[in-house]
C-alpha cells in the first residue's frame, strides 16, 4: 500500500507492529474470499439483492437471513431455494424460536440478553429442529445457528443420516466464540462456518485461523447493535491473515428490522439494495490493496446451494 511508504518517509509506522503472517488456508476451490449479504429476509428482498448484485457486478456467494425458517410460509421458502439454485448462491436460514421472543426474562436483561438467540428449555429445543427439518424438507441446505446444543444435535444428525451430509451449518455472530480455542470447539460440536465476534483484529484473526480450516464469517460493516464498525480499508489485511473467509457486508445507520415481514418489505429491500452497494465499494477496496485475492468464480459448485428438489 502506497500510504504506507508514505508514512514511512516522514518518519512514521507505517502501520500497527506485529503484522500477522498470511494465512496459507482456502476454500477447497483455492480461493481466499467468498462475499455474504446478511438479512436477506424474503423473497422480495432475495429478487432485489440479487438484480443489484447483477447491476453492479458483485458476485455474491452466500445470503443469509435473520428473522428464522418459522417466520416464513412454505412457498416464501421454496421461492428462496429457487432463486439461489438458479443463482448459483448459498442460502442460510436462520433457525428459530429463540429465548428473546418467548416468555423468559433473562433474555431482555442488561447482564443477559447473551441468551436471546439461544434456545430456551427442551422444548424450544425441540421447535428449533422442527424448523430445520422442515427447510430441509423444502430444499434447504444452510441454516444458521446460534445455540451450542442445536449445533451438537445438528451435528450427530447428520452423521446418522437424518439430516443431509451436504446441509451447512452456520454458526451465528451471537454465539460469540472469541478466541482460537473457543472456535474449535464450535468446530467440534459441529459447525461448517463461523461468524467470529465483530471487533477481532486481524492478528487475533489470524490466531483463530491457525487453529481451524473452518472459513470465517467477517462483518466488515457491522449492524450498529454489533457495534457500528465500517472496516472496508481493512478487508485486505483480514483476507491475507484469515482466509478462507466470507466478507460480510452488514450495513451502518439501519434500522433493526427482526422479526421481518410483508409490514417491512419495502425498507428490507431498500437495506439489501445498499448492502450491495457497499459491498461493490468494499471489494473495490480488496482489489487494490490485495489484488492476488481469488475469489469462487460464478458457476463454481459448492456446499450450501438448495436442493433442485424436495428431500
């Protein structure tokens, strides 16, 4: 980076001491990054992102979706695994209920709201894998989660044949493993991909990546309830230190709009249009500052693509 150089001719660091080394890990087609647009919340939201993406020639490889398998109808679903098959793009459903929208207090507690995504008691246990089971009835071939005990169960499921052996599982921002140990053992009870904790460095990246070949999910603009960070000049150094990973495009200044629905529709289109957005700024940013990145060109097959039919 010229900026550097610059620095270093006046006399200045050109950047933070201790720069981590590159990370030698890819995806099994070789490339560094993939790019995720998060709260793709329906169908309309999936049409819209996917024509800007067209538009503006970002090539997305993973939507994901916050709201939860339950909050849509069987056909919303079935629309969504249609679009992303033909698109050549993962989709990941969130899974739910979740303990911040049912009868418990902890989860709306200042010391507790950790618990919110998590499922509360047996039976929420339960209901959160009968939302699996039923997007995966429907052609679904990635949720997301963010309770240790689904992922566990998730896990074992699979490898008894109950579940697809090709179904990823995305483990959620907000079950908050923070350092290299804790994401192994997120990669021991069974996830296929983490969303590491917003804030981590590059360096504390890079020590979670020498660990695990797990890709990592990394917002590099965050939700301002994940604390508001815009990281596209550093998008860069967390590909060279941590690939393989998802660079995930959240948005600043946005309102929340989980749960989502037809009441909201228009503004979640509005959001994915401006992740898209952003996003072509951001990768705009990762060619040049890194222009040997490689990226999944489009038409690659990779785990995660719905189903062509019903299991």
């Amino acid at each position: 980076m010229r900026a550097r150089e610059l620095l270093l001719g006046l006399g200045l660091p050109g950047g933070e001491p201790g720069e981590p080394p590159d990370s030698p890990k890819r995806f099994p087609d070789g490339a560094h990054y993939r790019v995720e647009i998060p709260s793709v919340e329906g169908p309309r939201v999936l049409e819209a992102v996917l024509e800007e993406a067209e538009r503006r020639g970002v090539h997305i490889h993973r939507v994901s979706q916050g709201s939860g398998i339950m909050l849509l109808t069987d056909a919303e679903i079935a629309e969504m695994c249609a679009m992303a098959r033909e698109a050549g793009v993962e989709l990941s459903l969130f899974v739910g209920p979740r303990a911040s929208w049912e009868t418990g207090a902890a989860a709306i507690s200042g010391a507790g709201r950790v618990l919110g995504a998590q499922h509360r008691g047996q039976d929420q246990l339960a209901y959160a894998l009968e939302d699996v089971l039923r997007g995966v009835e429907l052609g679904l071939r990635g949720v997301l989660v963010a309770d240790a005990g689904l992922l566990w169960v998730l896990r074992d499921l699979k490898a008894r044949g109950e579940l697809p052996g090709d179904l990823v599982v995305k483990v959620s921002v907000q079950l908050a493993a923070a350092n290299a140990a804790a994401v192994k053992a997120m990669e021991s009870l069974g996830a296929d991909t983490y969303n590491v904790p917003t804030d981590l460095s590059p360096a504390q990246l890079a020590a979670i990546r020498a660990v695990t070949s797990l890709p990592l999910d990394v917002y590099v603009e965050v939700p301002d309830d994940f604390g508001g960070f815009v990281r596209h000049y550093e998008i860069s150094e967390i590909v060279r230190a941590a690939a393989p990973v998802f660079v995930k495009f959240g948005l600043r200044n946005a309102p929340n709009i989980y749960p989502s629905g037809t009441h909201l529709e228009q503004t979640a289109v509005a959001l994915g249009r401006e992740r898209v957005r952003r996003a072509e700024i951001g990768l705009s940013m990762l060619e040049r500052y890194y222009p040997q990145a490689e990226t999944t060109k489009p038409g690659t097959p990779f785990a995660g693509i719905p189903a062509r039919e019903a299991a």
